[in-house]
C-alpha cells in the first residue's frame, strides 16, 4: 500500500521547497499540484483567455496535456509536450493559477492525474486542498503556513535572485490578495483539514522546517 503524504497551506509558505527536498531524502515522489494549475493558465494566458472566464478556460481544457516528468530525480513541468518548469514561475501566471483553480471543471480535469499518481507511488503532495479533497485518506496531513510578511519576503528574495523588477510592498500585495481568493474560493477553498498537524514555519529557515517533516513522515513509517 502507498504512503501519502499531504501538505496544504498558503501560497508562499515553502511547502513545494519542503516537499520537494524531503521527498528526496526519503525516496517519495514529490507532486507539485499547483505546477499542475500554473501549467494550465500558462496555456491559457498563452490562448489570451481571461482566467476568470469559467467557459472560455473549460473550453480550452482539451487541447491541454499536463505531465508531470521525474528526470534525474528533478520534477518537470511539461504542457503539450514543452517543458515549461521556468517560464510557470512568474507573478501573472501564480495570480491565473489561482484564478483557475477557482473554476470546477480545471479541478476535475486534474483530479483524477493527482489521484493516480498517489494510488501508485508513496508521494508528498502539496496544495491548497490535498488533505481535505484530494487525498482524505492521506495518513499524514501537514498544514503548513508563516505570516503574510515572512511569506512575501521570501517570494521577494525568490524574484530579485532571478532579476524580476518588483517591490516588496507588490508581492506583498499579490500574497494578500492569493489568501483571499484561495480562502473564498466556492470550490474546496484553503483550509485546515481537521485530522492535519499545523506546522508554522515563521521563524524556521528551510532546513528547520524540512528536517520538521521529515521527523513527522519517519514517526509515521
């Protein structure tokens, strides 16, 4: 039987990072389920579609082939075929895929990929809605989250290493308006699952938080 692992919490919290680099200490699969939304609105944006137009965004649901490739250990991203791991990283794109990810049909077209995936492999997912949708059996939930101001710092740092022109206050602005939209979203909108374990990663740099998981995964193996 597989190991499931989810991980939720807001954006910019660190779960992919955490995820990431645990499930390679521990020989999991790693799944970035919003890589998995990212790609669609890039497809999308990239079709000029509004990502708050429900019809036009269903309707373009079928031209679209997310993948997931594990290449030397590495996740990429492939849309249609094309790797698109770098080019989903940007500010527009993480604002379309929370906008799609609002929208049902998006969330049904991924669901059963994330779902195989799980059924056949130990695997951490992250996401917003992994331990209360996604995986509701998963054995263990984290729910991981730090400030709003520690999350945008982070991001901050993250975009001005890779030459992005942005302001604190903008990325801060762009994480405030993510929790909302996440959390009032009308389907499976970001909460605490009742059965998860909250994590705040606040005042923890990344190996803290990791070796945080990783010491929760190994209790539980």
């Amino acid at each position: 039987m597989s190991i499931n692992v989810a991980i939720d919490g807001p954006a910019g919290a660190g779960k992919s990072t955490i995820a990431k680099s645990a499930a390679g200490e521990l020989g999991f699969i790693y799944v970035d389920t919003g890589a998995l939304y990212r790609s669609v609105a890039y497809y999308c944006i990239g079709r000029g579609a509004d990502t708050k137009d429900r019809e036009a965004i269903a309707a373009l649901l079928p031209e679209i082939t997310p993948e997931l490739r594990f290449i030397e250990g590495a996740q990429h991203v492939f849309v249609n075929g094309e790797d698109v791991s770098d080019k989903i990283r940007t500010p527009e794109i993480s604002m379309g895929a929370s906008n799609v990810s609002a929208i049902p049909a998006v969330r049904e077209f991924l669901f059963d990929l994330q779902k195989k995936i799980a059924a056949e492999n130990n695997v951490i997912m992250d996401g917003r809605d992994i331990g209360t949708v996604v995986l509701p059996n998963a054995q263990l939930k984290i729910f991981l989250t730090a400030s709003a101001e520690e999350r945008a710092s982070r991001r901050f740092k993250e975009l001005s290493e890779k030459g992005e022109k942005v302001t604190f206050e903008e990325v801060l602005e762009d994480v405030n308006k993510r929790d909302y939209n996440d959390m009032h979203r009308d389907i499976a909108p970001l909460r605490q699952a009742e059965d998860a374990v909250l994590l705040d990663t606040t005042s923890l740099d990344l190996e803290q938080s990791k070796e945080k998981v990783i010491a929760m995964i190994k209790e539980l193996l």
